[in-house]
C-alpha cells in the first residue's frame, strides 16, 4: 500500500501486520458458516480471571476512576516489588517500576528517553513486529539480526557483538520470545548484558511473557543486573490483554524522566485495570493463572508431539509464551500463500511468518496455542490431512 | 533538573508539569491538616456517571475483555457517528472514527502520521502544555504563537498566517481551549482552516472540552471542513478521565495508516472502557452529563462575578471547558512563586502560568472550577483576604 505523500516519511516504513489479513480472511469463511480454528493471534481463549473482574466491579462501586499519579497508584507500585520479591527472591524498589498503559507505552517510552533519530537498535530476526515499528516511529534505525535455530532464535551476546556498529544506542531482547516462545538464560543475558555496557549502549528486556514458561521457573534479568530496561504487561501472564496495562522497571534515577513523557504522553494509566491488577498479584488471582499456566504447558506439549508428524519442523525448543514457530520449507517458499491456502483448505488460522522479520519468513510460520487440547489436535490432522494430498511443494 | 546525559536529547526539551510541584505541594499541607481548595487539576469532582458504571460492571460480568480492533469496537465507532449526527447534524462516517487509548493517543498519531522530525507546528500561546511535548517527542519544533485577550488567547487565522514560515507543518487550535476556556467560532474555525490548506499544511482541532460550552450550543469544526484531524476526549464532557479513551476523525482515506500506527502503538483502547462508553453516548448518560454541564456552568458565573473583586482579571470571556484564566499582574510578576505564596497562606491551590507557554507567564495563572460553588466562594474570599494584607505587589 502505498504511503498518501502528505503524510510523514516515517509512515512508509511502519508496515501493517500481515496476520490481520488472515485474521479478516478467517472471520469472512467464519461468516459464510466455516468452521475455524483461530491460532493465529496473540491473545489466548482464556477470559479474565474471576478474582480480577471482581476487584474491577467492586472499585468501580466504591472508588472514583479519577486520573491516578502518572507513574501509576502507589498501592500498584508496591505490589509490584512486592511479586518481584516473593517470585524471584529479587529486590525492586517501588520507585523504580512506571505502571503504564500496556507493555506498548512501557516500551515507546523506554526508546523515546533513550534513541536519538537515526540511531540504531538492534533486536533479532525473528522478532515481535511491532519492535521495529516503535524504533521507526521515533525515526531511528531497527536492526533486524537473523538468529536461527542454534542461537534459540535469540539475540544472543554473540550475535549483538557481531551486528554492533555506529549508531547502535540500545538492544532489545525477548524472553521468552514471540514468535518462537525460546528464552535466554542467565548467562546469557548477562552476557548481553554486559556487551551493552560495555559499548555504552543500553538493554532493554522484553519480558511481557515472563510468567508463561514451562520447563522450569520463571526467570528475570532483574536478578542479574540493574542496568537493564525490563518491560512488562499485565496481558499475557496475567491474562488482561482488554485491560492495557503494563509496566516499566528503570535503573535508580530515571523514574523522573519517564514521569515526565508519562504526564505528557499518556497522563496515567487506565485506573479500572489498576485496581483489578491488585487482584491478579495477589494470592487468589495467582492460583488461577498458575492453573492455566499448566494447562498452556500441556498444550505445547501436545503440539509438540504432534507437529513433527505432519512435517512441521520446530527447530529450537519453545519454553515459554504460547507460541510455536515452525519450519515449514518441505511444503513451501511462500508462507504467506501457505497460510491462506491452510487458511482456505483446513479452516486452521495462522501467522505467516513475514510479520516477524525479513531473515527467512517464507520458510516459517506460527502457531499459537490459544485454543483447548482438542481443537490444536483437531487443527494438526486437518492439517496433516490436507498435505498428504499435496502433490508436492506448494 | 538537568537531563541526564545518557538520554535521547528529546528529554531534554521535555519540560515535567509545573503543576505537580504545585500539587505535591498542596499534599504535603494536607497531610499536615490544612483543608486544602484543589483548584488546580484539570480534572470535576464528579465521579464517573453512574448509567457509565453500571454498564462497565455488567460488561465486565458477560463480555469478555480481549483485545479489540486496533480502531476500536465497531459499535462504539458506529455509536459515536450518531452522536455526530444527532448533537450537530454532521455525517461523520464511523470509517473515519478511530478510537484511542484517550485523546493522548489521538494526538500522538496525529502528529506522527503527520509530521517529520524538524518540521514545525503551530501553536497557541497559552496553550496545553502537553502539544508542545508531543511536537517534541517526535523530533518536531512547536512554534508558541502568543496570542492575547483580543484573538481570545486563540491562535487565530491572522496570527496563523504571520507565523506560518519556513518547515510548519501543521497548527494545533483548541476549542473550547485549555487554559483559557475561550473558544473559535466557526467563521474562525474556517478561517484557521482555510490558512492551512493554502499552505498544505493541516489543521489538527483540539475538540475534547466539546461539550463543555455555556453560552451557545457545542459546535464541531467537522461541520464546516472534513480535511481537519479532529482530536475528542470521554474524559472532559463525558467524565470518563481515569478510563483513558477518546477519538480521532481522520480525513477520507487516512484510517488505514492510522490503524497501521495504532496495531504497532496501542495495539487496542482500554476494552471496560470502550463498553462504558456506549452507556455515556446512550440518553441516560448524556443526560447526567447535561446537569453537569449546568452545574460547571454555574460555578463559572460565580466566579466570573466574584474574581473582579479581588483583582483578578479575566480579559477574554470563558465560555467553556473548566478553566479561567486570570491576569494576576496586579499582584505579581512571578505567578510561581505567587501560586506558592497563596496555597501557603489560604490553602488554595491553583496553577502558576508557566505551565502553558512562554508569552506572558509570570503574569498569568489558570483556576479550574473543579469543586462545588461554596468552595468556589471561600476559595476566593480566602484569596481576597490574603490580598488586603499585601503591601503591595508581592
């Protein structure tokens, strides 16, 4: 689509998501009566925990929903450091965390105190799209690193000092990913870590889906450096996606500044979420995500199992996020004519993988388990079905 | 505060809101003991409408709150061109409605889709001080036009043409206007619009006190040009502040890249939000926020006829939102330090004219009449008193 010449430059390199089109696609075949099993957004089927819709009804019948302080309600700020301590033995003060209107305004404010226009981050490939796309809001350069297979799809400490170069400002990193739900280690991100510092540049962590891991604990780069940008959201783990509300952990002495882009850019979070956020950190709200956490956790677990049987290749192992990032070159070099056709033949929905960068997109797809155990396994064979009568590649 | 040097250099041109001081202040004396009169944020006392209430806690108990479109629920964009339609008999087509993460975001895609890094925006001065900031976080240079009591503190159509030069993009006019309450009538409006387009640059209408006029029935400028980016608000009229949710009315032909900027930036509005605000656009709602209006309009009569009785001058007629803005010149050439000595002595808080310009400052400061009319009356009797005590000027 062509950019109206009126409008500014920076909207010619913000691209649209190509999954809304699959999205549009599945919901007209929804309409004419298809039956379709939607993987292709990130937003699992499960409601709002009952605890977090109670606490929003009960503030709402007692407590006005004025604007709160930019920075977000003191009593939200403490439950923060409060979860960090309990979860990961970590210690966060209260100052140091900016409540923010989703993990988005946590992370359009992180670049915009931090990259100058034409400066460069560097983020991996593939990646979340809508990374490149705050970089280029700000006019400043994303540099898309390819990862594959061996560094687990990540950014790794080596990659970024390979991709390092003029102008680079800052890193971002994902943990566990989208699209391809791998996470980095300790070490490693200490090793990030330290090749950020070490060039004068700054780390910026992505942990939007910390919670949702299932090999082991959840893990934060907090607990091995004070120095990073650590984004967070209350949409994935905490499963508010509607809600818009996330967080911003910043090293001693920037609170103020991100105060002040908070007051001008955002004035304050939306106070019905804050209030029912308590809710979710707390004890009641927990049990529930837990318990969903280890549903979500069965469901890769099938896929997993599964996947491989019908020639869809995962190549690094997801731990966490509920998405499945699959090698699908035996069927295809056009993953996005793939997906319409799976789209069209089976009435499966998912993501090609042109929205995650431009390394090897037509190569890959992703899968989000986002639907109960026996709608995944009921869209693998529809899918398995479909390509045992493929001639041969698409 | 001096920025720090590891920041983008944006940060350095972002100025924090003077009012916090003012309101830190003002706290700090409460929690002393003092009976403190908040005359100094912008935003009513009054609680969000109950009719909006009771339709966010019965959403919250049936629907569930995922994302939703990037542009927003389609009954809410459909809801909102009746309200057009029905308040001012304009068809504003609900393709053209996008609906934002308040009208913060409404203005920060505006601007984005609109202007390059260097490029310059017109804008009044007085004006609200976060247009400016924006401008800023995009690499972009607000030009403070200073407008008096004889443009009604407007950035009229002449002030546009002799500030328009070299780089202006855009200009930004606010009506009814935050700090003044002064409003452009639709000659004027005309006028402005018709210095943008000889120049091809646009006009962005600053719409969100809308429905918060006294003397005349609310006017939209969409009713006289359709190339005019609109900016509207449930927060002012609609009381909804905390919720974080307003609108954007693009031209013809613009809400593709603007759901482009919103998917990456916002992904979605507040979804409790979006439900609320159908009950607030419904007849029930809009007539609670009828009474209200009266009763804002009230309290500015009060003070209309009483701040000329202790020196305060008003040199251009408020006719809406909830702000006056006062000429305190008599008493002062630092309305800082001025603002400090009167919340001291009379426990009023109010806002010291620096937060809205560069034009006349010091000699200006901004009520909002935020609190019933007896509190309005002893907030300026206290005042009055303190005044008689002075010396002469402060």
């Amino acid at each position: 689509m062509p950019v109206r010449p009126d409008l500014a430059q920076r909207m010619a390199r913000i691209a649209p998501f190509e999954v809304m089109e699959v999205l549009d696609a599945a919901r007209r075949l929804e309409a004419a009566g298809r039956d379709i099993i939607h993987l292709e957004v990130g937003e699992p089927d499960f409601p709002t925990p009952e605890p977090v819709i109670d606490a929003a009804r009960q503030a709402l019948a007692t407590r006005p929903m004025f604007y709160t302080s930019a920075v977000g309600m003191p009593e939200l700020r403490e439950a923060i450091a409060g979860w960090y301590a309990a979860s990961f033995g970590v210690t966060v003060p209260m100052e140091r965390i900016v409540v923010t209107a989703g993990s988005s305004a946590a992370l359009l404010m992180a670049l915009g105190a931090l990259v100058n226009p034409g400066e460069r981050v560097l983020m991996s490939d593939p990646g979340y799209p809508c990374n490149r796309n705050f970089v280029r809001f700000l006019d400043a350069e994303p540099v898309l690193v390819p990862s594959g297979p061996a560094d687990g799809y990540q950014l790794t400490a080596a990659l970024a000092r390979g991709a390092w170069g003029v102008g680079v400002r800052a890193a971002i990193a994902a943990s566990p990913s989208n699209p391809t739900g791998t996470c980095l280690d300790p070490t490693e991100w200490a090793a990030l870590a330290a090749v950020c510092r070490a060039r004068d540049g700054v780390l910026i962590a992505d942990e939007i889906y910390q919670g949702l891991v299932y090999d082991r604990p959840p893990e934060t780069v907090l607990s091995i450096a004070d120095d990073v940008w650590v984004v967070n959201s209350f949409s994935k783990y905490f499963q508010m996606t509607g809600w818009r509300l996330g967080w911003l952990v910043v090293p001693d002495g920037c609170t103020r500044e991100i105060e002040k882009v908070a007051q001008n850019l955002y004035i304050s979070a939306p106070t019905p979420a804050q209030h029912a956020a308590l809710a979710a950190l707390a004890p009641e709200g927990l049990a529930v995500l837990e318990a969903r956490r280890a549903e979500l956790g069965a469901r890769r677990d099938v896929l997993l199992a599964e996947l491989p049987k019908i020639g869809f290749a995962v190549r690094a192992r997801p731990q966490g996020a509920f998405y499945i990032y699959c090698d699908v070159s035996e069927f295809t070099d056009d993953s996005f004519r793939f997906v319409e056709w799976l789209l069209e033949t089976t009435g499966v929905a998912l993501t090609p993988g042109r929205d995650f960068g431009d390394a090897a997109p037509e190569q890959h797809l992703r899968i989000a388990y986002t639907q109960p155990v026996d709608r995944l396994r009921e869209a693998v064979a529809r899918i398995g079905l479909a390509l045992e009568g493929l001639p041969s590649r698409a």
